[in-house]
C-alpha cells in the first residue's frame, strides 16, 4: 500500500473534504489547547458549533486529556476505556506506579477508589483546583504527592485526570479548567467493555494501522488491548514495511480515495495529527520536528492531504493576527485568507491579518 492512497483515504476518512462526514467524533476531538476542538470543526464544516452546544459534551477521555464527545458516546466510551486487569491500569500511570506499589494498592483498585472520590466531590460546577485538594482529602496518602510549587499535596494528575470519565464528571466549555457532573448519569464501570469499537474506530479513521497504534492512542499496552482485538473483518497490508490492518468495509474507500488539493488550517491538537505513524505523514524529520515540540505546537497547513506548512496566531483586541510558514513555495493568497477568517470566526475576532 503506499503512502500517497493511504494520506488520500484519512483526508477523506478525517472530513478534511468538506463532505458533512463528521466520523472523527467517532474517537473524539482533541481540545488542547483549549479552542483546539472547534478550530477543527471549522476546518471540516460551515456551521461550527459551540463546545456546550446541545449534543456534545467536553471530558478528559483518551490518556485522561480533554476531548468533545457526541453526548450519547460518553457513557459507553466510559466502559470501554476502563482498564481490563491491575496490569493494564498500572501500565496508563506513571509517577503514581511506586508509591501505589509500596502501599500495596494495585493499580485497577486505584482507579475505583479515585472515581468513587470523584463522584463524592463533583455535584457541582468546582474549579480544577478545588476538585483536586477535595479529592486528595477522600483517598490515602499514597494518592497524593507534595507539590513545591504551590506548597500544597495534590492527588497525582495523571490519575486524577484518567478518572474523571468514569468518575461521571465533565468539563464546562470556556477556557478556565472547571468540573461538574456529566449530563446523564452512568454507573461506575465494573469492567471493561466495548474497547474493540473504539479500536475498530482508529482503524477506520487513522488506518491501515496496528494495535500497538490503536493502543497507544487509547492509552494503554499492547497486552492491555489485546483482549479487545480480532482480524475477523480486517483486511491487512504492507505499509512501510510492516503489517497494518483496516476494517474490510472501507476497503472500497480505501482504493477510490483520490488526494484533495484544498487548503485547511487545522489546530495542534487536530485528530489529524493525533496519528501514531508520523513517519508516515511527515517523512523529513526535520520538519517533524518543527510541528510536534516539546512545548507549544504550531497548528498545520494542509494542502491536500499534506502538511505543507505551519501557523500560529496572537490575538490583540479583536483582531487576530496569523503567522504561516510554508515548508516550500507559498500558498495561495485568496484560500489561505478565507480559512484565516473561519478560523478567526472561531477564535471571536472580527478581523484577521496574515503574516
């Protein structure tokens, strides 16, 4: 399979076309930084609705960072991203793991018991800080760590932040980190169950792809998700040499799949960019490097299914003012100023500058 069909099928997969095909809910919309969600949606729809608009709801869900969900989604991806054995739920912490271990706590009994706390604490809409030293106060000391900067004892975030789904919390749209209660009401998972659909989704929206991929995604190993995988139904290719699998059903899309040439402005945390094969998308190493850094991601410029460039934005007053660089060549004025607008449409600015 080579890598030109494959960028031609995401693109299309993705929304990135204009089509109305709105599938990457399917896994969610990344929304770090904040704002990053609806600039995704501008690039894929005209009429881009708001983060609490009727219908969607904004939560820490994949590796417990923030995404807009279809409402309806949120109780089911809630089973389905519990982890399966103290193994796996272990495996998704990382400063926690030697305190949680020196205490005798396995990692799936300190999932239940951080969410149960979360549940005690969210009835209402509280800010981060405050749900945290809340919680800290429900769990034992092996939950929680010193934190210099603030001279405080916080519950370790990756936890905190990885239980807020099945601790039936949400977060309320509007920049500033605050929690409430979720919609609808859903019990506390008792076990894992329906995480083959939302491995079945990464292949369908970011494949021809492999478990390891779709796992990292979710936010787990290999092992941890393998109870979870079937090739029934999958269809299997060569890929940069090794051995990717897409759902048989999109087999048809797959080989149709022709290259747009329309140019997007798509944010950092764009699920376009959240695939796990960047080789793939971005082969220079260079420029990958120039697009996922350490810190403080540009957004991307897509020409097609390419990365073609980056951008990035200031805003002062009411204007926004957006910075592009390409990697070759320049782009064309007149399509790049009519993406800046829906972008500043977004952002509530009422003028764009390019730059």
């Amino acid at each position: 399979m080579k890598r030109e069909q494959v960028l031609a099928y995401r693109w299309q997969a993705h929304g990135l076309g204009r089509d109305g095909d709105l599938g990457v809910l399917d896994l969610g919309i990344p929304d770090t930084p904040y704002g990053s969600a609806r600039a995704a949606l501008a690039a894929r729809m005209d009429d881009t609705p708001a983060e609490d608009a009727d219908g969607y709801t904004l939560a820490w869900t994949f590796r417990g960072a923030p995404h807009l969900h279809r409402t309806a989604d949120i109780p089911q991806l809630a089973k389905a991203l519990w982890p399966v054995s103290d193994a796996d739920a272990t495996s998704r912490l990382v400063a926690e793991r030697k305190p949680l271990k020196e205490a005798g706590i396995g990692g799936l009994e300190a999932f239940v018991t951080a969410a149960k706390a979360m549940r005690t604490v969210v009835k209402k809409a509280m800010p981060k800080g405050e749900v945290s030293a809340a919680v800290t106060k429900e769990l034992p000391a092996a939950y929680s760590y010193e934190c210099r900067g603030c001279e405080a004892t916080h519950i370790y975030g990756g936890l905190f932040q990885q239980v807020g789904l099945p601790g039936g919390v949400r977060l309320v749209p509007g920049g500033k980190t605050t929690l409430t209660k979720a919609f609808d009401t859903y019990p506390l998972p008792k076990k894992a169950e329906g995480l083959e659909n939302v491995i079945r989704a990464y292949l369908r929206l970011h494949g021809p792809a492999t478990l390891a991929e779709a796992a990292g995604y979710v936010g787990t190993s290999q092992a941890g998700a393998k109870h979870a995988w079937s090739q029934d139904g999958l269809a299997d290719f060569e890929l940069n040499g090794k051995q990717v699998w897409l759902p048989e059903e999109q087999l048809d899309a797959l080989s149709k799949a022709k290259p747009g040439k329309q140019l997007r402005l798509i944010p950092p945390g764009d699920p376009y960019l959240q695939l796990r094969d960047r080789d793939l998308l971005v082969p220079d190493r260079q420029r990958q490097k120039e697009l996922w850094r350490p810190l403080g991601n540009p957004g991307a410029v897509l020409v097609g299914p390419e990365v073609a460039g980056t951008w990035r934005t200031r805003m002062s007053g009411k204007k926004l003012t957006l910075t592009v660089q390409a990697f070759d060549g320049k782009f064309p004025v007149k399509a790049l100023q009519a993406e800046a607008e829906r972008l500043a449409a977004v952002r509530g600015a009422a003028t764009v500058d390019l730059a």
